[in-house]
C-alpha cells in the first residue's frame, strides 16, 4: 500500500465521501474496501443466490458512485463500521 493510501485508510468515512464528492477515486475504492463485505453479505441474505447478490451490489456500488458525484448523496444512508 502506497504511502498517501496509508494516509488516506486512515480517514474516516464521512471524510472519503467528501473526497469522492470532488473526484477523488481513491476515497471511493477505500470506502467499497471497507464497506463490501458487510453489503454484499445484507444483499446475499435477502436474495439467497450469490450470483444475483454480486448484480445487485455492482449495482449499488454504481448508484452511490453517481449519487456522490452528482451531490445527491446525504448522510440519511451513511457508511458505518
């Protein structure tokens, strides 16, 4: 891991999302870094087939990438630990 993404890992989330908000992908790839796991698994629980479960989490990850770059995102669905 580069030096600037060690520093960047150790941002909080609402901070990534302020870095995306402004084109930062890396804030974003951190966030889906730390994030995947738990929202793959909540999908997965939900429809039962991993392969669907893989289509839909490509697809929210799409949906918030467009979200946050556009400004619609708000903290209502905010990222947690």
């Amino acid at each position: 891991m580069s030096g600037k993404r060690q520093k960047l890992a150790l941002l909080e989330d609402h901070v990534l999302v302020n870095l995306c908000k402004i084109g930062q992908e890396e804030g974003f790839n951190l966030l889906i870094h730390r994030h995947r796991g738990k929202l793959f698994t909540s999908i997965y629980q939900v429809v039962t087939d991993r392969e669907t479960a893989e289509d839909l989490l490509q697809d929210v990850l799409l949906r918030l990438w467009l979200m946050l770059r556009e400004g619609s995102y708000t903290e209502t669905g905010k990222f947690s630990q």
